[in-house]
C-alpha cells in the first residue's frame, strides 16, 4: 500500500488512486489518436495577440442545455454562461482592474454616508425594441434577484427603496452602509419590465428559450440536447460590438466527448466548470489547445452535508467523514495542482476576513483510521460489510463527478457504502436546492465574489435555504445568521472582520460544509480564441474573437 509522506496521517485509499489513474490513462490514449503533431506550442497561458478581427463564429462546449435561460436565477453553469450573452448588469467586474466597471450604467455617485447609490443609464434597446429604464431595473431587482438568486440576497436585505422616477436615472437607497454594492449588482443581469411583470420568471418564455435582453447576442435557434445557436443584436447599443457574427453553444453530455470534440477542432472553447484540470493538461501536452486562467473571482470546491438527514445531520458524522477524505490527494490528482488544501471555512484569498487560527488539517487530518473509530464512537460500527450507505450528488459531465468518484473510494475505505449520483446541471441543481435536499453529501464550487457577504454567505445563512446555489445543507444557525448580518454591516473591514472570524470558529466545528480545494483553474481553448476573460463570471461576450 503507497502512504503518505506526512507524519501522522493514514495509507491513501488505493481504490482512489486506481480510479483517478485510470481515468487519466483513458483520456491520454483517446487523445493520441487525435494528435495534432504540426499544431502551435500550446504551453503558453494566453494567446491573445494583434488587433481584434470582426466576424466569425465562436464555438464552445456546454455540458447540458441551460435550464433556466435567465442567469438571475441560479448560478448553474449552462444557464450563467450563455445568459450572460444575452442579458447584461450595470456593472461588470474587471478582471484586469479588480474593480467594477460600467455597462448598463455610464456612471454613478454614491453618497458620503454610504446610504444613497445614485446610477445614470446607457441609451440601449432590449432585442424587442424597448428602451432600457430604471423601471427595468427596480423591477430586476425588487421582484426576481431579490427573492431568488442567492448571491444577491446579503445585498438585498440592505436595500430600503429604488427610485426610478427619473427613466434614465435609478437611485438605490440603503437601510446601512454596504461595501460590496457594486460587487452584488455584478451579479444582476436586468431583465424588461414589461415583459415579466405580472408573470412567474422561473416559467416566463424570456427565461426559457425566448429571451429579450440588451446584449450583444440574441437566441437564434435552438436544438435542446444538441446546440445552442446565437447571432449577433443587430441593435447593440455598444458601436462596433459585438466582433462575432454568432456563437453556437454545443452540448457535450460528458467530459470526454468535451476534450475530443475540443482535440478534433469540433469546438474552440470549454471553460474550466465543463472539463478537468487532469484533461485540460492532457490536451497542453499534446499541442492540442492553450490553457488560460479563468476568469472566476477566488471559489473553493466544496462538500455539502445534508444536515437534516438522520446521518449527516449528526456532527460527530461529518467529523469523521471530514477526516476519510484526503484533500492533498484531490488536489494533486483530480485538480493537477491547481489551487490550494481549504483549510478553512473561507478563502485566504480574501486576506481581510481570513482566520488563520482555524485549521482543517489540525481539526480533521486525513487519517481513515480514526474516522473509522469516530464513527464507532457515534454508534456508526460496522454491520457486516458497511456501517451505512450515503448518496454523493454531483453534476454529471463536469469536474466535480470527478471529485465525487474519489470521495466515493475514500468512503469505502472506511467501511462507508457511498454511491455517486450525476445527472446533468440543471437536474442537479434541483435536487440540491429543493429543500430538504435529495443528497446527503453534494459537490459544488462557490466563488466568492470577492468578498464574504456576496458568495460565502449564501452557504451559511438561514435564509438561504431552498434558494439555487445557496444553503444546501440546510444548515440555520442563529449565531451564525447574527454574525453574517454584522459582518456585512460594517464600514470599514477591520470592522467586518471580526465577525467574520467567529463565524469560522463555528463553523469550523458546526461543519455543514467542508471546503475542499481552493480553486485555480484553467479554461482550454484553440489558439485563435480571444477577448473571453475581460470579466469574472463570465460576461463582456462583446469583446471576444475568433482570430
């Protein structure tokens, strides 16, 4: 049995380094025969080069249809990433300046209290000609970002009124100082008024294959299971944008047919949600496509116990479970070194509001042997040949099956009887978020939208449960939900800090979830492929090409 070189932690599950070896071995032999041995040197990580070149068609892999269409109601994959063509925010976060940038709104002002954001709109048309209004924007955000999206509920339980009075000015008044405002209106792609008042958005056709943004592409056919065809708005308000003539959005059902539709020049681009750092390094390595940086602020790759199940509801369970999964392991093998162990409950990406105090690797070490005795210890024995069995939830044709399937082994090694389910995204989704979830353990990845109130909140707080990419544990905790609220509070972020770090002290212990991997991940693409990175969370579509 291979051991580990670090003191004190237990044998690595053989069963595990068996599954993710040969998984690697199958990519590597189906990619030789597809070798392109003439093409460039693909080891550079960005291939952006010479002035930007009007038309053409970018052709990406997805891996489901997006279901919904509007990406203001979750954070799934398909859904944000051909959404995001289609529907625009205010603002976008640069990726290059690390700050908020204007779309839909020129230019803002924001009061020396911190209490009034006053934002002045761009002359643009939704693709049914009508003029973009503040009306469109109060209705955004009052009736479907408010109450549905997750990322943005923080941000709305601040928010005391919206004026849209004056059609091309929307002033955004505050109960108490909010930092991360602009950052939270990142996340709010602002959909026409008259087309959804008085209608559901989750069943509205704009949400669904009938979408009527002001972006710079619109929907123009659509094949479900198939492809996604998108042409350029003839009426984009942005001159001389979008570059692209269209963009067609392919399904690829599993991560395999992603890497060799992408080796075979079949598609030009698969961000990092659809395929493995383990098949992203295979096709580098046979001058097959580039790696990039994705252009996602800091998220971790997570696990999520269901903690209103009779098992994973009980602590003492989790600890254990936390103890049998060799996060050095996953890095090292699934993720191919791209990131970081989690060692904490947020990112220490965001230094301000770490607690290094808390440490996953003292708290829970990889150590199968004394997970076993823990779960003894819980009333958890062995019973013949398990002590119990558990569902892995993971979206199907994406890393984190990957992920699951290594969980999957450790389990077994001490004595767990763990099954992974992966149906496709938007399947997923539901069967995590619908309350009291359809799991008992889940494998997501939450960015942190750069700060904890927008994207490490959402997994914690009481009323997030039951929202799209929020709490999926069903985790409520009023100290916790207390320590949030004054975290995000704060004027300053030595004032937000502190909270912050109690919170993690809780929830270092409580364990609802357990951060595995912080994130660093590259999207693959041909060499010809331009412009996609301008903004965290996808976004800005306008300024790629296709040289």
């Amino acid at each position: 049995m291979v051991t580990r070189p670090v003191s004190g932690h237990g044998p690595r599950p053989r069963s595990a380094r068996r599954l993710v070896t040969a998984a690697a071995a199958l990519i590597a032999v189906v990619l030789a025969a597809c070798q392109n041995t003439s093409g460039p040197d693909t080891g550079a990580a960005d291939a952006e080069s010479g002035d930007p070149v009007t038309g053409g068609t970018l052709v990406l892999g997805i891996q489901s249809d997006p279901s919904p269409l509007n990406p203001n109601l979750t954070t799934n994959g398909p859904t944000q990433q051909i959404g995001t063509m289609i529907y625009e925010p205010l603002v976008y976060f640069d990726n290059e300046a690390a700050e908020p940038k204007p779309v839909l709104a020129e230019s803002w002002e924001i009061s020396d209290d911190g209490l009034t954001y006053t934002f002045h709109l761009v002359d643009a048309t939704f693709s049914n000609g009508d003029p973009l209004t503040s009306t469109d924007v109060k209705y955004t955000i009052e009736e479907v970002s408010a109450p549905m999206f997750a990322p943005f509920a923080q941000a709305a339980s601040v928010i005391e009124s919206i004026d849209d009075s004056d059609p091309k000015t929307v002033v955004i008044t505050l109960t108490e100082p909010f930092g991360p405002l602009l950052l939270s209106l990142t996340r709010v792609w602002i959909l026409p008024a008259s087309v959804f008042q008085g209608t559901d958005p989750l069943t509205n056709p704009a949400s669904i294959d009938q979408p009527v943004g002001t972006g710079p592409f619109v929907l123009d056919e659509v094949s479900r299971g198939s492809q996604w065809t998108l042409t350029r708005n003839p009426d984009y308000w942005q001159e001389d944008r979008p570059y692209l003539d269209s963009v067609v959005a392919r399904v690829v059902p599993d991560a395999q047919s992603a890497t060799l539709a992408l080796a075979a020049g079949e598609i030009q681009y698969i961000s990092s949600q659809v395929i493995s750092p383990t098949d992203v390094q295979a096709l580098v390595q046979r001058n097959q496509a580039l790696a990039h940086p994705d252009s996602f602020a800091p998220n971790m790759t997570q696990v999520f116990f269901n903690t209103t199940r009779d098992i994973t509801g009980d602590p003492a369970v989790r600890h254990a479970l936390a103890m049998a999964i060799d996060r050095e392991f996953l890095l090292e093998n699934v993720f191919q070194g791209g990131g970081e162990v989690a060692r904490a409950p947020f990112d220490s990406r965001l230094e301000w509001a770490y607690n290094d105090e808390v440490d996953f690797d003292e708290l829970y070490p990889y150590d199968p042997e004394a997970a076993g005795k823990a779960l003894d210890e819980a009333g958890y024995p062995m019973r013949g040949d398990s002590r119990f069995s558990l569902t892995i939830l993971a979206e199907g044709a994406s890393r984190f099956q990957e992920v699951a399937e290594a969980i999957r082994s450790m389990l077994l090694e001490i004595g767990v009887d763990a099954q992974v389910s992966a149906p496709e995204a938007s399947v997923a989704t539901e069967q995590a978020f619908t309350a009291p979830g359809d799991f008992d353990l889940y494998i997501q990845s939450y960015t942190t939208n750069w700060d904890p109130a927008l994207g490490i909140a959402r997994a914690y707080v009481s009323t997030s449960i039951g929202t799209p990419f929020g709490n999926a544990s069903g985790y409520s905790n009023p100290e916790v939900d207390e320590l949030f609220a004054a975290g995000r509070s704060g004027t300053t972020e030595e004032e937000r800090a502190e909270p912050y770090r109690q919170v993690q002290e809780i929830l270092a212990e409580d364990l609802p979830v357990m951060p595995l991997i912080e994130t660093k991940l590259n999207d693959a693409h041909a060499p010809n492929v331009n412009g996609v990175w301008y903004a965290a969370n996808w976004g800005q579509w306008q300024e790629a090409w296709v040289g």
